[in-house]
C-alpha cells in the first residue's frame, strides 16, 4: 500500500495538535497562560490507514518552545513499534523540541536508544514522522549484547 506524504505526516500532526491542547487548554479548570509548562503526557501514535499503533510518546512536562519554533517536551521516551505490535526500540531524552512545521522530534540532549540486547547512545537526535528512523547527531556509542540481531543493523539501507 502507497501512502501519500500527508497521510504519512498525519500521526505527528495529532500528537503537535494533542501536545499543544495540553499546554494551552485546562488543567484543575484553570486556563493555562502562554509559555507555561504543565505535568506529564501519554500520546499513542497510529498509522492513519490501518490504525496499527506505531508509538507511543509519553513526557514529564511539555510547554511552548523558545522562539515559538514549537513544544519543548522535558524527560521524552519515545516507545517505537513493529508491525507485529512488538516494541522495537525505546528513546529516550531529557529534553527535545516537537517541530509541528518539519513533523519532526528534535534535540541537542543526551539520548538512549535500547533495542533488544543492544544500546545506543549519543548526543542529539532527529526523528520524522515519516520514516521513523532514529539519527544521532554525534559522539554516538553503540553496546551490543548477547542476543542481539545484528541482522536489523547489518542489512543495507536506502536513505
């Protein structure tokens, strides 16, 4: 099945759309004001045609990101699913930037990708919506251990 770009972009606009209801709408019936930061999130992300979950975002805090270039969200993990509903890796990051305009995850922090019996760590990501392929932006480490499937890491990829 071919999906078009504004289907495959679809996920990330709920989540930037549901992520900013929860920073400006109301918590305890208190309208909360610009550049406020409110509690932690859980947002299930699912592939528009079938419905099949892919992820799973979840923060400690979100609030409005500096510049208005988006919605900060503090203490992320990222929970990434397979077609079978298996996870397949988790991230995570102490702070990142949700960018509604590029549907992408972005962030200068420390970040943790655990996939099976193997780590990955590093410093800074970006994630899209469209491909959920994780890319690390620097000093990245990688710890294989046993039981790991090097084969996912192995095959040759298409960029």
């Amino acid at each position: 099945m071919i999906l078009s770009a504004a289907s495959k972009r679809e996920p990330l606009r709920r989540l930037a759309l549901v992520m900013l209801g929860v920073v400006v709408v109301v918590i305890s019936g208190d309208v909360l004001s610009q550049g406020t930061t409110t509690g932690g999130f859980r947002y299930p992300m699912r592939d528009a045609a079938t419905g099949r979950k892919t992820a799973d975002v979840t923060g400690d805090s979100v609030s409005d990101a500096p510049g208005g270039v988006g919605i900060r969200i503090i203490g992320l993990q990222l929970v990434l699913y397979g077609v079978d509903g298996a996870t397949n890796a988790i991230v995570e990051a102490s702070d990142c930037i949700c960018r509604m305009e590029e549907e992408e995850v972005v962030s200068e922090s420390e970040v943790k990708i655990k996939s099976g019996g193997t780590r990955i760590s590093g410093r800074g990501f970006k994630w899209r919506a469209g491909d959920h392929v994780v890319r690390i932006t620097s000093h990245a480490r990688v710890e294989i251990g046993a039981g790991a499937d090097l084969g996912v890491y192995l095959a040759p990829h298409r960029n």
